[in-house]
C-alpha cells in the first residue's frame, strides 16, 4: 500500500478518519492525500472568483490539518469541485489511491462539505478499491482484525488485503466464517460436528493465504441468521479493533455490493469497517 485517500469535511469524525488513516499509512509506509469536495452555490462568478474561493478552501483545509498534528506521515490536500461522490472517486484514480478512507458521520449536506454518513454508503456501492468507514472513537492501533470468509472472491480478496497489511509481532487475526443454517434450535453435536467442519474449511481453504504470515490466525467459526450481527458480535466479544468483509460474497454475504448486509454492517458497527471489492 502506497497512497491512501480520506475524504473530509472537517467534522470530528473527518479528524479521526485523518488520524487513523495516518496510523494505518505509517504501518504500511504510504503517504497520505486528504481531499474534500467543494461546490460554489453561486452559478455565475466574475472572473477569478472562484479560483479565490478554492484558495480560500485550500488553506483552510491545511489549517484545519494543522490542528490535528497527524505526525510525520507525508500528506498532501486536494480540493475538488463537483459533486464529492463522483469527486473522491476521481481523485483517488488520478492519485493512485490504494485505499479510501472516510468518516463515519459527517456534517449536513452543503457546499464544500463531504456528508460522510450517505457518502460511506454510496461507496460501497461504487467504489473499485478498498474502503475504510472509521468511527468517532475509533482507536488507531489495529491489534486485532476480523476479517469475514466463505470461500467468495470478496472474501478472498479481503484475505488478501489483510496479508498485504502484515502485522507486528502482536497482531491478532480472526478468519471468522458463519453458519446461517445452524441456529439455536439445532442439536448440539450436530452444531459442534458443524463447527469443527466449517473451521477446517476455514483453516484449509477460506484462510489459507493467511497461513503461515506473521500473524496469528484463529479460524472462528460462527452461527446464526443475520451474518452482519454476528460478525459484529464476534468483533467485539475479541475487543477487535477492525473489521474487513468482501465486497460480494456467498450466502449472507451477497447483499455487500446491493444494500443487504453491508448497510447493516456500516450502519450497526462500532469499529472501523473495511470493504474490499474482488480484485
């Protein structure tokens, strides 16, 4: 990972966006490029007007950035006009961005603003490269990562991506895979021979790029109907500081791309979220 884009809008959730993805790029050694969106109100300006305005933008953008010392991360700013959907999608290509990262709440809608709530769902619809949606009072240690599995192209790209991410000499991982046809009425040796199948499949097949990295792995193998909720149980049961899930997957997962689980997951969670699209 070389270059990782977060999209602002000087809101707290904007600001600990920024400090996470500077954690993250420092871990990884990439440089960091802060944009935000901004669209005039006014449809006719006089000459050179609106390249006062984007100044203006810029510097408050720096300033702001200033104020939330991110450390010795390089970093770089873009204002981009238009609409900020279309927008960070444009900057990250033009970047190279291999990742994006935004806030999970953001201001109301308006001009240069980013409203990061609608802005994080929209991505997950559109969006070709991995996505982070990072909380308020998110921490930006990853210690811990569950990663979702089930043998899908997602899923195995956000294998992938958690390998490329590497780990220090503490870092945990949970391959965690669920079982939506087991649920509480079924019989107990029949879920625990469920169970230790599915962890196999997990260790053997669904996780196997992760075996033998610097990381710990646990295959953890979950039941139950909603896959977001119990994916999201599992997270905060191990205290895990992130979540990474396919952007398609088989099952439960299928909805990631269309609405579904994803919406649930970005909505419910209460950690930082990574989506990862297949390849």
């Amino acid at each position: 990972m070389k270059q990782i884009l977060v999209g602002v809008d000087r809101s707290a959730g904007a600001a600990n966006a920024v400090r996470w993805a500077c954690a993250l790029a420092s871990r990884c050694g990439a440089a960091v490029v802060v944009m935000t969106g901004f669209e005039p109100t006014d449809s006719e300006m006089p000459p050179g007007r609106l390249e006062t305005l984007v100044a203006r933008e810029q510097q408050e953008l720096a300033a702001w950035l200033e104020t939330l010392q991110p450390g010795g991360v390089p970093m770089r700013t873009v204002v981009e006009l238009g609409d900020p959907r279309t927008g960070i999608l444009t900057v990250a290509d033009r970047e190279g961005a291999d990742m994006i990262v935004v806030g999970r709440v953001g201001r109301s809608a308006g001009p240069g603003l980013l409203h990061i709530g609608s802005l994080a769902e929209w991505l997950a619809h559109h969006v070709d490269r991995p996505v982070a949606v990072v909380g308020d009072g998110a921490s930006p240690a990853i210690h811990d990562i569950l990663v979702g599995v089930d043998g899908s192209d997602g899923a195995r790209a956000a294998v992938a991506w958690v390998r490329e991410l590497g780990g220090d000499s503490g870092t945990r991982v949970a391959a965690a895979s669920v079982d939506e046809a087991a649920d509480e009425w079924t019989p107990d040796e029949r879920r625990d021979t469920s169970r230790r199948d599915l962890e196999r499949r997990i260790q053997d097949d669904y996780a196997a790029g992760l075996v033998g990295t610097d990381v710990d792995v646990d295959a953890v193998a979950l039941h139950g109907p909603d896959v977001a909720d119990v994916l999201l149980q599992a997270a905060q049961e191990r205290q895990s500081d992130l979540v990474v899930v396919g952007a398609r997957g088989l099952g439960g997962l299928t909805g990631l791309r269309i609405g579904g689980v994803a919406l649930r997951t970005l909505h419910r969670a209460d950690r930082p979220i990574v989506l990862v699209p297949p390849g």
